[in-house]
C-alpha cells in the first residue's frame, strides 16, 4: 500500500471525535485508506445487497451487531440509518465509535449536516499527490506523464493503461453517481457536458457559453456543475476579494481535481501529444493548483487558494491566503524559467506593497532557487510554495 498523508489526522481525530466521516471522489483509496488505518475494527459495505436490506429493515439490530465500533463504507446508501448513529452517539459518547465513508458526496454530506453536526468530523480524500507517490518511490519521468496518467490510485495499484482506465471510470461514475444523485436521464448529453469543462480548464465559468455549446439551459448548467462539484471532479477556484482599488473578476475558474481525466475527456491519447496541446499549460495549472488542494486536505484543513485577476487582464494564477500572509504563484508549464516568468508577480507586488520574497513561481523544471522576483519551484517540489 501507498501511504497515505491523511492517515495521521484520521488517527488523530479517531481519538476526538465519536464519527469520522470521510469523502472524495469514487476510487480515491478511502476504504483502502481506512481499512489500513482502524484494522482493528471490522468493517461493513452497504453496497452489499444483503447487509443494505439488513439495514433498512433492521437498523437497530444492524448497528449492535458492531459494539466494539465499525467501519461503514457507501454509508449513505441507507440515509435512515444516521438518525439511529446519533441516538447511539448520543448515548454513549466515547470517540472512535463510527468510521464512515462515501462517494456520492452530496448525499452523505447531506445527511451528516442533518443528522450528527457536532458529532463527525468530516475529511476529504483525494487521489494520490505528488508528494505521495515521490515518497513511495514512483517514477514521474517529467510533468507531461504525470499530466496524463493522472493520480487515481489504480493505475499506480494496478499498473493499468490510463487509456483503459479513466473511459471505465468516466462510465462508472456516469451511471452510478450522476443517475442516483440528480435523476439525469440523458447520460449522452452529461457526457458531452463533461468534455466541455475539459475543454474550459483552466478558464473563467463562462456559464452562458457553457449553456449554449451543450444545448442546455443556464439552471441545468448550474446544476450539472454542483454534480461535478460535490462528486470531486472539478473544483471552481474563486477570485480573492483584495482588489487595491482595481475592478475585479468576479465569476470563478474552473479547474479539474484529476489532470489525467481531463486529458481523457479532451481525446489526449499520448503524453507526447500533449507537448503540443493547446491546453498543456492549463492542465499542467490545474495540476499545481490541485496539489494546493491536496496539501490541505491531507491535514484536514480547507483550501485556501483563489486566484487574483483585475478588469485590464493583470492576473495572479493562485494566491494562497495563510494565516494572514498572501502567497502569490504563479504557474508556468515551461521547462526554462524565463524573466517574463515574473511579469505577473512583479506587477502584483508593486500594486500591494508586498515583499517579493513571498512570491513563488512553480514551473515545468526541476531547480528550485531563489531569485530577486520570488523562490523559483520545480513542479514536482509544489507544496514547498506553503513554507514561504
């Protein structure tokens, strides 16, 4: 098994907190991950037929089976059951009792706002970083296989295709999730949605241009992003509110948690193909920008990346907003760092005051220096950009 960065605040919650809940997308590793980390306790899928009849008929006579505590994965398939989780939480009190997982996010999360807040701690399960896979010694040649093979544990597991992979799962993933969550019929047309986005990484949400390229309305494009949203395939990256007396952008950008999915959905076959792509650079952002996301999640903290745009087209690719400190990155996915590299941090700095010793530019390389503009970072040394 890969070990997993989570798990030392999975453990550590275990301890606080009666419910650990955790969430991600489909095939993130959360039962993997949990299984290794409370092997201990015995564990229960309600995707099992049996064991969901179990307990939707029985719920009480279910849950006393596992007195010691339990492990239910796909928790969400039987929402009737939380109701009785926090009657027995309620009653007993003691940490570490219940370790829930799910992948239909929206569901689960649902039912634990209504049912156990202040009970569950709630944490978020990526695929695999970076930094994961560096410490269990896996062999990203350069920043373009990365891109296009992606981070789903399988393939890693597995050694599978991701040209084999990612259309399974990009058909999982419409059947199941997108069926049972939002009653879309036309499973045809969300797909064509979904190579849309793919096609907007990296962008301002244009949400009538989106709406008029699928032939849908603007609510039904709104609702179909939530989908995406809540099941951890894109993420939408807000503008951060300082504006120094600048109008701002408002409406977000749309990135992809996954690079390697969204290359799929683009039709990129090969990671040679990819040197020439028109969207190389915005994949290999979305890339960076993810890895941001996962640094925090795997601490149990929430993102704390926007990005920073003004009316004249001035634009900063991430800021990360720590402990009070605005971090500016910016992101190229160029293998030569080159001066007009810093262009955007340089006009940024001036604007706000700021120190450039703050500022960091991650790029396609591999040196990671220190210049007068900010601190130059490797692709594959991202999360450094938290240490400035």
């Amino acid at each position: 098994m890969i070990n997993r960065v989570l798990e030392k605040k999975l453990k550590q919650l275990r301890k606080q907190f009666p419910v650990l809940t955790l969430t991600g997308p489909r095939q993130s590793g959360k039962t993997t991950l949990v299984k290794h980390a409370f092997n201990d306790l015995e564990y229960v899928s309600l995707e099992d037929i049996d064991n969901r009849e179990f307990a939707l008929e029985d719920p009480r006579g279910f849950l006393a089976t596992y007195t010691k505590g339990v492990i239910i994965d796909e928790a969400q398939r039987v929402p009737g059951i939380f109701s009785y989780i926090q009657s027995i939480v309620d009653r007993h009190n003691k940490p570490g009792m219940f370790i829930l997982t799910g992948s239909q996010n929206f569901l689960l999360n649902e039912n634990i706002s209504q049912t156990l807040s202040g009970r569950a701690a709630v944490l978020k399960l990526l695929p695999f970083s970076i930094e994961e896979l560096a410490a269990a010694s896996f062999d990203l040649k350069d920043y373009r296989t990365a891109l296009f093979y992606g981070f789903y544990p399988r393939i890693y597991d597995f050694n599978i295709a991701p040209g084999d992979w990612h259309p399974s799962y990009v058909q999982t993933y419409l059947e199941r999730d997108v069926r049972q969550v939002k009653k879309i019929t036309d499973l045809a047309l969300f797909q064509r949605f979904l190579r849309l986005c793919a096609g907007r990484t990296g962008q301002i949400l244009n949400l009538s241009s989106l709406a008029l390229d699928c032939g849908v309305s603007h609510n039904t494009v709104n609702s179909w992003l939530s989908v995406l949203e809540t099941s951890y395939i894109i993420f939408l990256l807000k503008p951060h509110h300082k504006n120094f007396n600048k109008r701002l952008i408002k409406m977000p950008k749309l990135y992809f948690f996954d690079p390697g999915l969204a290359c799929y959905l683009l039709g990129i076959e090969s990671e040679q193909q990819l040197q020439t792509h028109y969207l190389r650079g915005a994949l290999f952002e979305s890339m960076i920008i993810s890895e941001f996301f996962k640094y925090r999640f795997n601490r149990g903290r929430d993102s704390n990346c926007y990005f920073w745009r003004d009316k004249t087209g001035h634009e900063i690719d991430c800021i990360i907003e720590d402990a009070g400190r605005l971090i500016p990155v910016e992101i190229k996915s160029g293998e030569t760092v080159k001066s007009n590299f810093f262009d955007g941090l340089k006009y940024w700095n001036n604007l706000s005051g700021q120190s450039p010793e703050q500022s960091v530019l991650v790029y396609g390389g591999e040196k990671k220096e220190k210049r007068s503009s900010g601190t130059v970072l490797g692709w594959q040394n991202t999360t450094d950009a938290f240490k400035y």
